[in-house]
C-alpha cells in the first residue's frame, strides 16, 4: 500500500496530519534540518511522539538534512545517538557525513535519501542501494516517465513531492541565499532569493517582477499515475505551514489515494474541491505532460515561473500600518487555556493593524507574515481581534519582532479549521531523553601515498565551458585544464572537432551536477567513448558520475557539488574510490582548514575566482524574459544565461580570493583554481587575476563570499550574545567591587 507522508512543523500540524489520514509523518528538531525557521519539536515533545504514534501504527521520519561543518560533527555525532535511541523510523539525510556515521556507529538505523542530496537517477540510486539507503526522495524537477525508468531499473523504495512549494533551483544546488550573506539552503537558512522582487533591464526600458518565484507543486490528478509507476510514498511539503493547511491536503491525497480504483475522475475531482481552500500560489504539475526531455526543457518555465505572482503565500492581506503591545489580560489567559507543554514562543505577541487587503481576518484564521527584508517568515493563528471605530483601526495579535511594512497573508478561514485528538500525552515530563556529552572518536582523512596523486599536481588548475576559452586561459599557464562537459563542448570533444593545446592528460572532464533519468543513459555511452578514446581524469558532481565510472580505470576528483564540509562527509567519499576534493564554493577559510589536517592538504583544489551558479534551473528561460542583467532592491546586480543545458544565475560581481593565494599555499594547499565556468574569458580577466594573485591585491568589486566569515550561524550569534553578556556582567561586577575597595581604602 502507498505511504501518505505529512509535514510536522509543529505539535498542531502533527494532529491535523494524522486525524486526516496520514500514514507517517516527517518532522525536525532544533538542530541539522532545512527548516530551522519553523518551530520544530523540542527533545521530550520528539520522545512523546514516537511512542504515541507507534501505538497507532503510524510512521516518524526525522529531517536531518543540512550538511555540516568539521566543528559541529561532534554535536552531529551526539545529536544521532540520540535519535538512535528514540528510535524513529528512519533519518532524511543529505550529507554524506551522516551516512558515515551511520555505517560505523548505528548500522541499524534507516537512512532515507533526501531531496536535497541530488537524486534523479537510477545511476544514483544503485550507488546509494549499495551503500544501504532504504529509501531515495527523488528530485521535484522529474517527469513521470522518469520516475517509472528508475523504479524499473533498480526497484527501489522511492517517495515523491505530490504538493507544495518548489524552489527554482535544481534540489540540492541552490547558493543564491548563501552567498546573499551566508545563508545557506544547504544549511536549513534559505532566504528564499527566488521569492524576491527584481528590477530587470529589458529593450525599451526597465521591468520589474518576481521572475525566479516558482508555482506550487500539486500533482493530486497524477496520483493514480504515480501509483501505477510503483511510487512507494508521497510527500506533502510545508513544514512551515498551517495545521488547518496540513490537514485539508492530507485530507485531499487521502481521499484520492483510497478512492480512485472505484471511480477515478470522480475522486480526483472530489480531490480538487478539498484542496479549495490552500489559499497558497497558484498551482503547477511542473515537469509532467511533456512528450520528451527537450520539449521539457524548452516549456517547463511557462508552468512554474510567473513574474507578476508575488512572492507570498495566500491571500494578501495588506501590510503593518502600526503596532502596540498587546494586552496583559490577553496573554494571561492565552496561557491559562493552553496545554502544559504549549511553546511559549505563542505568548510572545503583540497587536498590530493592516491596510491594504481586501479581507479582515477573524479570530481562527492563519495567517503568515513576511519581513519586507525577506529574513523571516513565520505562520500564526490569531487570538484575538479589537476594533477602535473611532480611529478605524482593526487590532489583531501578531508575533514580536514584526513591524510596518511587513507583509501578511491569509492561509486559512477558521471556517476550514478542526479540532482533531491530541497525539502526545498531557503530562510529557517522564520523557527525559536528549543528546548526551558524548566523545566523537577522532577520524583521520586517508595519509597520501607516493605517486598516489601523479594525476593531480601542484599549480593551477582553471575550469572553462567552452572550447575557445580552452586556448584563451593558456596565458595563466595551467598545470591542467578542466572542460566543462555540456552540449556544446561535449560535441566537439567526442566527434574530435577541435585540436586543443593540452594532452588529455593534462585535461580534466567536468560533469554537470544535475543528472536526470532521462540524460543518463546517452551520458553513460558518452563516457564510456570518452574513456575509450584516453581522457581518464574526471570531476563528478553528482553521486550518479560515481556509479557510471567506478569500473573504469580512471580518476575521479570529487567537485564542489559533492559537499565536502567536513571529514566524515570525506571518508565516505574516499570509500567510493575518491581521493581528490575540490572545495565547495560556500566553504570558509576555517572550516576548510579544520576539514583537512596539514598532511592530507594535497588531496584538495581550492577555488580562488568564480561566477557561481546561484540558481541552476533545468529549463530555459521563457522567451519574455528578454533580459540578461537584474538587480535586487540593495542594488546587487545579477545575470542570467539561458541554454540548452538549462538556466543559471550568476552574480555580476565575481567570488574572488586571488589575493590570499600566497596564505592558501602558506598553509598547504598548493593547488589553486581559476572557474571560468558560465562566462566568457576576456584577456582583461586573465591579466587581472594574475595581478592579483602576483601583487597579493584585492581584485576590486568582488564578493568573498563565505571565506572569511563562514556560514551564517544562530547558535553562534547567540553564543556571542550570551558571551558578551557575561563579559559586561562581570565588568559592572569588577566596577561594583572596585568602588566598595575605594570607600575602605
């Protein structure tokens, strides 16, 4: 029997999912998952709700799905001790660090392959069935006839996204919140870059829209279909949304799910009119319909983008005009009516009014507020409503931290709204479970051998998309060059078109990150000709590389799309036959470092110019989109290229670390990478990276991206507060003290 899969965010949309009818749900904790900014469950809430959802039979997965950094893998360690003792019933993971622990500490534990992790075809879900990953999330951007090839082909246990919000961005590969300012979608802090309003420059003038914000996924008319093609589980997204959301979706799959082998249109349609009241974006099959992979290509963006759709959720309901603290009696009696172990961020309110909208929201309805600075979205019920006739003001509760200009929108009429059965216990204090102190055993990233690395030398490596630039960067004398492999230059490499002036030898194949079902196939008969003919050097960014290529006699270098933040994530890499790393575009100074001790630093490539592809999107472009630079409302200036091999946004300014080549050397990492990948090469750009790199200058108007400071971080933030607290509790202390020292003297 299929599987419905809910979302959790909170206790509320816990209950709503499983009294509508859902088989398991997912959830996170305050920790390692990709949606930090919902409320997620504390540690005695998460115990509790094991236990009472086994009684009824039903199924708990846990989200730990962000990658993280060489310091936090001991928290990692301890936090999936933890869960290994709870004991749901599987884990959601993206970073390999994860499935190596795993391996090594709790070989018991079932791992699901989360979307994130980049998975789309049967080449990747062979590697990952090998490695024992029970089940394989499967990425948004697949068609139907893709889904059924992979399950055809490897018989796997797969679960799709049936409804909810897409990101634009190829699963997994998105950087354009993280190198907005560290926020990383790999790291649960997604600033949602694509839900925001751009300033294009078009012919005849300026355009303004949200060009990047995608329709919401609903496929409930493609259950039956889905079924059919042997789909095991179906995932409803909005971890972040209401209970009264969660529940009239669940409730809608549900009826299709049990009602379509009596009378099909009947239950899809009587499906639809459940679904009425998701007061969400407007609505896209996304990759479903289209008779090939070209015509996809060519038509998927008319499904999903829409730039005069704006970036909210639900009805609009105007903005902030005004706010005031909200009344004592109000929140003491909000506390009085709530459960023992209600979170009591739901007191932590005030009152404010809204012009604008077209509708005025009651007490029950759900609302969701939007930041105008985009960093932060948070979904509320509201409690109570006060209306001042006389100034024309409509008062409704909101959170703190709110204020005018921020936006609201309606997610659901207290109308749709229900009362369903509690599913934890009233008193939760018998549930004592957390993460304990304890000690990660040390694991050493595998010492160099001699010759091991005769392939990949010391100097500078630069990475170019087309042919032309191949002969362009020969001034920057490059000890190799590396090929992006893509429709243009993957023609003229295998049909031997073009004399290039370096050996294969001294030519590395980069492969593109995203690998479809329905791209595999010609790219494995593509490789396979391509070893044939003597290029035996590699870069894989996709899981799927790996499983194609590990019976040939080549190398494999690791590229910046297979997430390295950490050593383990390394190991488990260096078990599928790899033994060199070229560091991911967000990584840190520091956390590269502590990834790689002094010994091993010759296993890695270390990026010091690109333009990265902050979006990568498996389409071009509709034709309206007649434009090639963008800019946001801080003036931050981007570009997009649309071609047959997608669409990519990339920053007008480049990511430039040329000046510190001569400290990256200095501590051991003598091979350097120049990434003209996605950009024309121009001789101004050559002779200004060597300038730089010679005259150790700063290339002017470049980003760092998260060199230097790292990833955005609350728990560090907080840290730092809470520090710096202490350090001013203790000077008024030494002040106090010194002035009492005084008087006696």
């Amino acid at each position: 029997m299929v599987e419905l899969l809910a979302p959790a965010g909170n206790i509320e949309s816990l209950e709503a999912a499983i009294g509508e009818g859902a088989d398991a749900v997912y959830l996170g904790l305050k920790s390692f998952n990709a949606r930090l900014r919902t409320t997620n469950f504390a540690w005695n809430q998460f115990e509790a709700a094991v236990e009472s959802l086994h009684r009824q039979n039903k199924k708990i997965y846990v989200a730990v799905n962000t990658v993280c950094e060489e310091r936090e893998t001991e928290r990692l360690y301890r936090f999936l001790s933890f869960l290994h003792d709870v004991g749901p019933d599987a884990l959601i993971v993206q970073d390999y660090a994860i499935m190596r622990m795993c391996q090594e500490f709790f070989p018991d534990m079932e791992l699901h392959a989360s979307t994130q992790m980049n998975i789309e075809s049967s080449n990747a879900v062979k590697l990952l069935q090998d490695c024992g990953v029970k089940r394989m999330v499967l990425a948004r951007e697949l068609g139907l006839d893709e889904i059924k090839k992979i399950k055809t082909e490897t018989g796997a246990d797969l679960e799709t996204f049936v409804h909810g919000a897409l990101c634009v961005s190829e699963s997994g590969l998105c950087m354009f919140s993280s190198f907005l300012g560290g926020k990383s979608a790999n790291r649960g802090m997604c600033a949602q870059a694509c839900r925001r309003y751009y300033t294009a420059e078009v012919p005849g003038g300026i355009r303004q829209g949200y060009y990047f914000s995608p329709c919401d996924l609903e496929l409930i008319d493609q259950i039956p279909n889905l079924i059919e093609a042997g789909v095991n589980s179906f995932k409803i997204e909005g971890r972040m949304k209401s209970a009264e959301y969660v529940g009239s979706v669940v409730a809608a799959y549900r009826f299709v799910i049990d009602n379509y082998l009596e009378d099909r249109k009947g239950a899809i349609k009587a499906g639809k009119r459940m679904l009425a009241a998701d007061f969400a974006r407007s609505k896209t099959t996304y990759w479903y319909g289209f008779k090939d992979f070209e015509d996809g290509v060519n038509n998927a963006a008319s499904k999903i983008l829409n730039p005069d759709q704006a970036g909210g959720t639900g009805i609009y309901l105007g903005k902030i005009a005004g706010t005031k603290p909200a009344p004592k009696e109000l929140i003491m009696a909000l506390r009085e009516a709530a459960a023992p172990n209600a979170d009591p961020e739901q007191f932590n309110i005030q009152m404010g009014y809204l012009k604008g909208g077209s509708y005025d929201p009651d007490p029950g309805d759900s609302i969701r507020l939007h930041k105008s600075d985009d960093t932060g979205r948070v979904s509320h019920k509201i409690r109570s409503v006060e209306n001042d006739d006389e100034a024309g003001k409509r008062w409704i509760d909101i959170p703190k931290g709110f204020t005018m200009g921020d936006e609201v929108y309606l997610l659901q009429m207290k109308s749709g709204s229900k009362r369903y059965n509690r599913i934890l216990p009233n008193d939760i204090s018998k549930y004592r479970k957390q993460p304990k102190d304890e000690i990660l055993p040390i694991l050493d990233v595998t010492p160099v051998q001699p010759k091991e690395l005769n392939y990949f030398p010391e100097g500078v490596y630069v990475q170019v998309s087309s042919i032309p630039d191949v002969f362009a960067v020969q001034g920057l004398n490059p000890v190799r060059v590396i090929i992006e492999y893509n429709s243009e230059t993957s023609y003229d490499l295998l049909n031997h078109k073009t004399v290039i002036p370096f050996s294969k030898k001294q030519t590395y194949i980069s492969l593109d990150p995203f690998c479809s079902a329905a791209q595999e196939d010609r790219l494995k008969e593509e490789l396979d000709k391509l070893v044939a003919d003597g290029y035996f050097n590699f870069v894989v960014n996709n899981i799927a590389h790996i499983q194609m290529l590990k019976s040939a006699k080549v190398n494999m270098i690791a590229g910046p799309y297979l997430y390295t933040f950490n050593r383990w994530a390394v190991s488990w890499l260096e078990n599928q036959n790899i033994g060199a790393f070229i560091m991911p575009y967000e990584n840190s100074r520091r956390n590269l470092e502590a990834t790689f001790d002094q010994n091993v630093r010759s296993r890695v490539l270390v990026p010091v110019f690109a333009y990265p592809a902050l979006f990568r999107m498996r389409f071009k472009l509709p034709e309206d989109y007649d434009f090639t630079y963008f800019e946001d409302k801080e003036k931050k200036v981007f570009k997009v290229n649309s071609t047959a091999d997608g669409s990519f946004v990339m920053p007008e300014e480049p990511f430039a670390i040329t000046d510190k080549v001569n400290y990256i050397k200095q501590a051991g990492f003598n091979k350097i990478l120049i990434d003209f990948s996605k950009t024309k090469v121009t001789r101004n750009q050559i002779k200004t990276i060597s300038s730089s790199m010679l005259k150790a200058q700063p290339i002017p108007d470049c980003s760092r991206f998260n060199w230097k400071d790292g990833f955005y971080s609350p728990q560090q933030i907080e840290e730092y507060k809470a520090a710096n607290e202490r350090a001013a509790a203790r000077a008024a202390t030494q002040n106090r003290t010194g002035k009492r020292s005084g008087k006696r003297r």
